[in-house]
C-alpha cells in the first residue's frame, strides 16, 4: 500500500487508487464507493440488522400504495378515514355572526356528515365555498383540534326591495342583488321598481327623507325610463316627480297637502313635472261625479237665464 502526503492532510489510497501508480486504469470516483459497498458485502464486511428485509419490503409496498392512490386521486379520501378513526372526526361547528344565513346550509355547502375528518379538511376550500353563500359578505375559518370548526361570518345587508318584471329581490345600498325576497319578514324595506331602479335607489331614498311625512305614505318608488320616479302612495295616488328640480316639486306638493289635504282627496294622481303649473288628475269616479255636478250647473244656469228674459 501506497502512502502520499497532500498540502493539507496525509491520506492512505486505497487498492483502486494505487493502482494507477503502476499504469491501470483507475475507476471514476463517483463509482469507487459503490464498487467498495459491493466488494464489502461479497466478503462480509458489512451486516445488515435483523428483518432488514421485511421492514424494506413493506416500505417499498407503502410507497407503491400511495403512489397509486395519488394516481387515482384517493389519497384525500384515505387521509380522511384514517384521521377520522383515530379522533379527528368533526363534532362541532361553532357559526357566529349569522342572522340570514342558516347553520344547517353551512353544513350542506360544506359536505359535514359527521364523518368528515378535521386534519383532512381543506380551510380554504371551505372558506371559498361558504363565501358563495348568497348572504356572505365575508367569512373566517378556523380548525380547533381535536374536532371543532369556528366559522366567522359578516353579512350582507339588505336595504330594499326591487321588482324587476314578476320578479322580487332583496338589494343592497349599492344596488348588488343579495338574494330573491321569499317571505315577508323584509316587508318594511322600501320597495323599488323597474329598470335601473336598483342603483339609482339608495341616492334618491335618502334625498327624499327630507320629507318625512310624505315619505311614510310612499308604497313604491317607480322609475321611469331611467331618468326620473313616480311615487305610488298607500292609498293609489301617483305622484309624478320631475327629473330635475326635486326639491322645487316637493315643495309646492308639501304647501298643497298642508293647505288643501291635497292627498286625502278623490284623486288619482298629482303631476309636478312641470316647473310653471301643476295638474291634478281625478279618479274616474270622481271625474264623473264633477261632469255631473257641472251638467247640473249648466242646466241651472241656462233656466235662471230663461226665466230672466220672462
């Protein structure tokens, strides 16, 4: 054997490497190793520990196993029932923050069947399909081991009604469609009706407040191709509303209604649109109550006349 020195350290080579000093091929050096290991367990140098075998066996078949689960996409179902029999199966959902949202959807939207295992749920998924929910604005998931799921929620708000056609949804201020109308606990919201009648309503509601007591008498806002809005009062009455000039309309609707009771009277509707007059429209029955009262009149007139010339 062979010994050379080198700058920083002695080393001895070994049979492979002297070799070379008497004109052999050397092998390369990433193969001296496993040529050794080879070498190794032909003259029994190295021992290999008792059910070595076994344990590399059953090692190989666990990773050919998920392999194949990976490859036939059952790997999250596998993952599911084995930490849901070890005590990681969900027991409790804890939902805050609900009032419109029920808990029972949740757990629908969610696949809950009381199987389903904690470690194996995916927390975003789960936030992305409870955000899909018609009434959530917002939601938080949380994992509480061993079996409990926290789900925040913050919600929508609904601040009116709109028509559109035969059809009734419930919008927000911003005129986003939250869900349809299904039962009448929204009753009071403010109805609105017609097209674009949803993004124009919460500007046009809030101007409108200035007058409060004609306000609570207002059964729907009405638009009117886009531009302006009819009032339907509670008691069938029309108010015709300019496009412009709001508050002068309200005005002079305001000074009729405290002078005259404008809108106690047998009228069908009233017309603000224009700025120099207003028009007051009758009721077919009242309309035909004053033809005849004008018919009477005339009739009057033309005898008084009659009898003077007598």
């Amino acid at each position: 054997m062979f010994a050379l020195r080198g700058r920083k350290a002695a080393r001895v080579l070994a049979p492979l490497e002297a070799a070379d000093l008497d004109g052999q091929r050397v092998l390369p050096r990433p193969l001296r190793r496993a040529v050794r290991f080879v070498v190794g367990l032909g003259t029994g140098r190295f021992h290999f520990a008792p059910y070595t075998g076994t344990v590399s066996a059953a090692a190989f078949m666990a990773a050919t196993g998920f392999y194949g689960m990976a490859l036939g996409g059952h790997s999250h179902s596998v993952a599911q029932t084995t930490t849901t029999v070890v005590g990681f199966a969900i027991e409790d959902v804890k939902v805050s923050g609900n009032e419109q949202t029920s808990e029972i959807d949740i757990f629908q939207q969610l696949g809950l069947d009381g199987t389903t295992s904690l470690v194996a749920l995916d927390i975003d998924a789960a936030r992305k399909l409870i955000s899909e929910m018609p009434w959530v604005e917002d939601v938080a998931v949380r994992k509480v081991y061993p079996g409990t799921i926290e789900v925040n929620l913050k919600e929508r708000k609904a601040f009116g009604i709109w028509q559109h056609g035969a059809d009734l949804s419930l919008i927000e201020a911003s005129g986003s469609v939250i869900a349809p109308l299904r039962d009448n606990k929204f009753a009071e919201l403010p109805l609105f009706v017609g097209r674009d009648a949803e993004t124009a309503a919460a500007e046009f509601h809030q101007r409108f407040s200035q007058w409060p007591e004609i306000a609570k008498r207002v059964k729907a806002y009405v638009r009117v191709a886009g531009r302006r809005w009819d009032l339907m009062l509670d008691n069938g009455i029309t108010i015709k509303l300019p496009e412009h000039d709001l508050e002068r309309a309200m005005q002079v609707l305001s000074t009729m209604e405290e002078g005259q009771q404008l809108l106690d009277r047998d009228i069908a509707a009233v017309d603000l649109r224009l700025e120099d007059r207003t028009t007051v429209q009758l009721t077919p029955e009242a309309a035909a109550r004053r033809q005849t009262v004008l018919e009477a009149r005339t009739k009057m007139l033309k005898k008084q006349e009659q009898e003077d010339r007598i």
